[in-house]
C-alpha cells in the first residue's frame, strides 16, 4: 500500500523516524501526546532511544546531551512546554550542536487550553530563549508537508549546526489525512568532528556555552549570526496559490493558510481576485519574495490564529506601502471559511460599488 | 434481533465515531428509543460532543460527557449508567481508541454481561498499526483487556478519506476478511463513503453502511 491514513502527531513522528532520529526525549501535552505515544511504541520496536522525561526542562537537556554526543535527536511539545525548553534550546544554539524540536502549538499564554493557535510564533521566530540567536521555523499546511518538512529539519539542523522547529497548530496535530512516507534509508549526514564520541587516539572535543572572560563570547556570537545569514539566503521558502490577477492577498500558514486556500478559491468563484501567500519558512522569513508579491496587488490580508504576529513581519516586508488588514482569533478559536470570506468582502465590497 | 447496546471500539483514528454517528442514525430511523453515548474521554479535537447538536437536530438522542467545553479530563456522565440500565432503550457506544480509551469501559463490564452487547472492532487497514493480520489481533486483544468485554465482530472501514478508490476498499477489505478469518469474528458490516455506495453496489456479500462524514477540518466546514 502507498498510502497511509495518518493523524498529524503520527505522521511527524514517523517522518521523524524515517529521517533516522536515533533518540526522542520528551513529556506528554496535549494536543501534541500522539507523538510521544507513536515515538514510544516505534522507537522501541525499532532499538532506538525513546525516554519519557520528568519534565520539558530533562527533555531539553537530554536533548542537548545526545546532540553532543552527535545523535540525530528530537523533542516534540506545545506552548507552555516549549517555554520550558527556552534555556536548553539557547544553549544548544550556542553549543552549536544539531536537534530538531516539534511545537504543536495551543491556546495560551497560561495554561491556556488545549485548542489550534499560532500563538507562539513571536517566541518561535524572534529567538525564544536568551541570547543572540535564532531557530529555523517550518510551517506544515498539510500533514504531507509535515513529513517532508519534518525530514527537512534534521538536514537543517545538521547542515547549520543548530536547531530547526516545526511551528505546527493543534489542529495539523489532530487531524487525520492520507499521505506517503518515503523509504527508509541511512541518512545522510555531514561528518561531526566536534561530537564528543569518547577521545581515545584524537584531540579531545569540547563543547560548551559558557565563554567567561575575554572576546571569546563575541566572536561565538559573530559566528552564530554569520551562520543566520547563510540560513537566510539558503533557506527561504514559501508556497503560493492563485497569485495571477490577484488584488487582494491572503498571508497565512499552517492552518489559518489551509482556511485561506479555501476561502481563496471561494472568493475567486464569486469573482473575487483573491489569492494566497503562504509563508514556509516562518525564519527565515520570505520578506522580498513577499515584498515583490506586493507590489502587483492592492490589499494584504494577514490571517493568524493569534492577535497579529506575523503581521509584523509582513508590515516590514513591504515598509507598510499597500494597506495591510488583520484577522486574528485567539484563545483556540478557529474561524470559518465563510468568517474568513467576510473580510475579503469587507475589502472587496468598496472597490465592487466602483463597477 | 438486535441487541439493547451496540459498541464500536477500535485503534485510535479507525472511524469509530463517524461509524457510531452513522450507525446511530440508520438504526434511529426504525428504533425512535436509539441513544447515541460518547465515552470517548481520549480524544481531543474532532469528537462527538462536536457535532451533538447537529445530531439532536436529526432527532437522535445523544449523551456525551458533561463537561461541554474542551478540556481533557477522562470524566463520564451519569447519564451513561441510566442510558445502559435501561430496559427497553436501544444504546450505541462510541468508545475512546485503542486500549487507553477501551478503560472507561471496564466498569460496566459485569452490567453489559447481563443485558447483553454486540461490541465491533473498527479497522482501518490504511492506519499505521493495522495494516497487517498481526497488527488487527493485537489490537483486539489489547483492547478486549482494557475494556474487559468480548469482540463480537469486525467492523470493515477501508479508506483513506478524499483519495477513497474502488481499488482502495477492496484492497483493504481483503485484510479486513483475513484478519475476519483468523479471529473467528464475523465482519458485521462494510462502510463506505456515501458517494461511493452506488459504485460499489453488490461487489461485497456483507452488509454495506453508508458514511456521511461529520467530523470536519475547519477549511472543509
């Protein structure tokens, strides 16, 4: 059988999986636990390493150990879990050892709930932790795309010696679609002179994040943001649909992207020049592809399930030159198509009583 | 004569509510006393409690746990236990996936023994761990032990939603038949998507249930 029916949670671990992730460290949250669960039973099958922590703070830093140890490794949670993994996270970023970290975000802040949101994208894309840095962000809109950018993040992580994230909302974790796993094969990797895989017969490796004294600190710091600029103009990327004649421009992604590609398409049944610019890499950030859309059309429409993140991220991308709308729901509330349609009326309308 | 309550269990994500929903209605339309439970206290998105209200509307009778809103706490209602000691009332089970979800069941086990039940196994063959004989005995016998009920038959649910082909049922319900085979379990049914009934006609001897799909994804609603 080709394909396979898979819950979104399921289907990024497996990517995961198939991407020869040696060790998954973590601890259950909803609405992300299916990962864990699925991780639990595969790995094990597999004679790998799966380890249910004490906490997001031990799985972080397990993390952190295997990454040193050169391990393809990965942790998956949602929000109040993945503020937990800050620190670890700022220091495994300036270790500069590889780890991928799955966010399957939900309504916050707090506690919150246990509903979609985008909420986290500020701390996702602007760094998180303290310190200098940043983290590479994916933006799955289906649970194909999941898959293939799941597998995607352990070549970026390994490439840039960093972290690579998937930014996923609760409901890309819950729902259910048909997909096709690739083969499993070796993977890939680069050669890690820097693991500390025991000295014996060579020079001993050390890696660490603390730099006391001296320009040391600087100089990680110079290099941790040469490496973001290679990131930058290596790894943009982003999906667009129905952008021909377009005038009014949905910029959305994951599952405010896959309501706008509906709506999209809707709004064009009814005459409507609408189409949509769905952001993959939410860092780094497609800001001149962005910006060149821009300049064809008339209107953007930011749509997130949070109170406007991105937006400012699209307002810098375009210098603010074309009016930018916002619709954002927070709290897990996940509009409808026909929600989302309203607003493109509200700015179509104006322009239809012109005709 | 069919019996007073009718369980669907199954791995998680099998079709077990969409299967229950549909079930649940059919039988409503000869049997007004039909009431459709949900002691699904596993799942978090796209359950039950969603939709209930578009169910009463169709005039199904319909418990679901108390807590409306959408927490995960693995509480039931009371309402359950005057559902299944009923005397005369007709009661569907949507039971919570896999063997985690088969739990909640155990307590009306020694009930259920007296009153008597048809319990059906949900399979998708297309779900990650039943796609094999092995992977459908497994999974009946984890979940028989979690719940501490008896399989009386298999339910056959073959698809892989949107992309649901000819090719693809009968591909998949051929496992479903051998694992049927090797469990000494009857297939109590077949579903198929509703829009495909016509298309696969008389091609299977069991029994076919229509499914309308409930359960959507936002960008579907």
């Amino acid at each position: 059988m080709a394909k396979i029916l898979m819950k979104g949670n399921e289907a990024i671990a497996e990517a995961a999986i198939r991407a020869g992730c040696e060790a998954y460290f973590g601890y259950p949250i909803t609405p992300q636990t299916e990962l864990l669960e699925y991780m639990s039973r595969r790995m094990v099958e597999l004679g790998r390493v799966f380890l249910q922590a004490e906490s997001e703070l031990s799985a972080i830093n397990m993390v952190y150990g295997a990454a040193c140890a050169g391990a393809r490794v990965m942790t998956s949670t949602s929000s109040p879990g993945f503020s937990l993994m800050q620190e670890g996270i700022s220091y495994i970023v300036c270790s500069e050892v590889p780890a991928v970290v799955i966010n399957v975000m939900r309504g916050g802040p707090g506690l919150g709930n246990i509903q979609p949101s985008q909420g986290d994208y500020f701390q996702m894309t602007k760094g998180g932790g303290h310190g200098d840095y940043n983290v590479i962000v994916l933006a799955p809109a289906t649970l194909q795309e999941a898959i293939d950018l799941t597998i995607l993040a352990f070549d970026l992580a390994d490439k840039y010696r960093s972290v690579a994230t998937i930014i996923a909302d609760g409901m890309i974790g819950q729902i259910m679609e048909p997909v096709e796993l690739p083969e499993i094969e070796p993977p890939k990797r680069p050669e890690q002179p820097w693991a500390l895989t025991g000295a014996k017969g060579r020079e001993k490796n050390i890696i660490t994040s603390l730099y006391l004294g001296g320009p040391n600190l600087e100089k990680v710091n110079l290099r941790l943001q040469e490496t973001l600029e290679e990131i930058k103009a290596n790894e943009v990327r982003y999906a667009e649909y129905m952008l021909e004649g377009a005038e009014i421009v949905v910029v959305a992604y994951g599952t405010a992207g896959r309501i706008a590609q509906t709506v999209v398409q809707e709004a064009r049944e009814e005459g409507i020049p609408a189409g949509l610019f769905r952001p993959i890499t939410m860092f780094p950030f497609p800001y001149d592809r962005l910006d060149e859309v821009a300049k064809s059309v008339e209107h953007l429409l930011v749509f997130e399930l949070n109170a406007g993140q991105m937006l400012e991220d699209v307002r810098l991308a375009t210098r603010d030159r074309l009016p930018i709308h916002f619709y954002g729901k927070m709290g897990g509330v996940v509009p409808s198509p026909a929600e989302v349609l309203a607003q493109i009326k509200k700015i179509a309308s104006p322009q239809q009583g012109e005709r | 004569m069919e019996r007073p309550v009718v369980i669907f269990a199954g791995p998680f994500g099998s079709g077990k509510t969409e299967t229950a929903i549909n079930y649940a209605l059919q039988w409503a339309e000869e049997d007004q006393s039909v009431t459709l439970v949900d002691l699904d206290v596993v799942t978090t998105y796209l359950r039950l409690r969603e939709v209930e209200e578009r169910l009463r509307e169709k005039g199904l009778k319909v418990i679901t746990p108390s807590e409306a809103g959408n927490i995960d706490l693995p509480a039931i209602t009371p309402q359950i236990w005057g559902a299944l000691g009923g005397q005369d009332g007709r009661v569907v089970v949507d039971m919570g996936g896999s063997a985690p979800g088969a739990r909640s069941m155990g307590q009306f086990s020694s009930h259920l023994e007296k009153v008597g039940y048809a319990m059906n196994l949900v399979v998708n063959p297309y779900r990650p761990f039943t796609t094999t004989v092995e992977g459908i005995e497994k999974a009946e016998r984890e979940i028989a032990d979690s719940s501490r009920l008896q399989f009386t038959a298999l339910v056959s649910n073959p698809h892989l939603m949107g992309e649901t082909t000819l090719e693809v049922i009968d591909e998949g319900h051929l496992i479903v038949q051998e694992a049927s085979h090797q469990l000494g379990l009857p297939i109590a049914f077949l579903c198929v998507r509703a829009d495909l009934v016509e298309e696969v006609g008389e091609r299977y001897s069991v029994p076919i249930l229509p499914l309308n799909r409930y359960l959507l994804a936002p960008w579907e609603r």
